[in-house]
C-alpha cells in the first residue's frame, strides 16, 4: 500500500496459462478486468504452462491510477 495506490496479488503455483487462455472468453478473468477498470485499476498476469501464475491488481486511492 502506498498512499496512492493498494495492490493485490493471487499467486499460485499450479499448471500456469498459456498464452492464448490469458486473451480467450474466460469469465473469471474478464470479470476481474471489468471490475478492475470501473475501479480505475490496473491488472497484470503473469503466467507459463507448468510455472503457475500471478494476478497484480493494482487500484488507486482517491483518485485515478497513475
């Protein structure tokens, strides 16, 4: 946390996504970005087949992301 901003990260270290499942018509993922944006957030995955992924959210306090 910072004065500006909280972030929140979900880790895991399971089978990963691929690349192409990241962009693909998944739910969950969608509705993370979707909540995300109407919070004026960021989110970033970070994920390879066989290496687990990581979920940063990041959303600002009191105003606009920077």
């Amino acid at each position: 946390r910072s004065p500006q901003a909280v972030w929140l990260t979900i880790a895991d270290d399971g089978q990963g996504i691929g690349p192409g499942q990241i962009t693909e018509g998944g739910l969950g993922l969608e509705g993370m970005r979707e909540r995300v944006s109407l919070a004026s957030g960021r989110l970033q995955i970070h994920s390879a087949p066989g290496a687990g992924t990581r979920i940063v959210i990041e959303l600002p306090i009191g105003g606009e992301s920077s």
